[in-house]
C-alpha cells in the first residue's frame, strides 16, 4: 500500500518526530504534541495503528526493544524510504505556504485581511471611513 499524497497531519508529525532520532511510542506521542501546539493528541492504538500502517510502508521500521520498569519499549526510527517521503512533503506544504503568502501580500487594498496578531480578528487594512450625519439628517 502506498503512502498517500499529501500525507495527513498526524502521519506529516510522526514521520517528523523521527526524523531526529529513534523514539518509543509515549515518546512519539508526546513529542506529536509538542510540534503540533498541543492541537493534536494521539492515543496509543491510533499511533500504533498508524506505526504498523507506516512500517508496512517501509517508511519506518523497528530499531529495538528494552524492557523498563518491566514493560517492553519498542522503539521506532525513520527509513531512507521515510526521510525521502517526509522532505518531499516538507517542500510541498513548503511552496504552498509560499504562494498562500505572495497572494495574501499582493491583495487589493480594502479586503478583509487576518491580521497575525489578532488570533484570528478580522480587520481592515487602512483606516476606516465612517458616514457622518448631516444637520437635515441625511448622510454626508
């Protein structure tokens, strides 16, 4: 089964919290979290699934076992297979995020804009205009 393009987000944050180093699954887990701003928690069967899921893919694959505490660590690491799928979905979200930002800079004046600095507001770039009443009570 091949890996589907684009990838989705959780799969995007796994492949990228191996990317550095060889990780068991409540480090996998915690560390998905951390790169996604704490929007995304995975349980445990979902990152396993998707582990089983990724290393039938090739894209991962087992490193090595430890028992701590009496519980058995699997850890995982990433493939050349999976390094190639995670830099080439890196430019990709990389040229989309640069064309979404050329066309928001290049936008008409008086179009609704998100200011990054609102969390999410609206606004307006440019003063705004308001009507005033004349005295015979209509609008100047």
């Amino acid at each position: 089964m091949a890996t589907p393009t684009p990838l989705r987000e959780p799969t995007f944050l796994i492949l990228t919290a191996l990317a550095r180093e060889s990780m068991h699954g409540y480090g996998i887990i915690s560390d998905v979290a951390a790169l996604s701003g704490g929007r995304l928690a995975l349980r445990p069967g979902t990152l396993y699934g998707a582990l089983d899921r990724l290393t039938d893919e090739g894209l991962v694959e087992r490193d090595r076992e430890e028992v701590v505490e009496g519980r058995l660590r699997r850890y995982y690491r990433l493939t050349e297979a999976g390094r190639s799928v995670l830099v080439a979905e890196t430019e990709r979200l990389r040229r989309n995020v640069e064309a979404a930002t050329q066309r928001l800079r290049a936008r008409p004046a008086g179009i609704l804009a998100v200011d990054p600095t609102s969390r999410g507001r609206l606004t307006l770039p440019g003063p705004i205009a308001h009507p005033t009443l004349r005295p015979t009570g209509g609008l100047a």
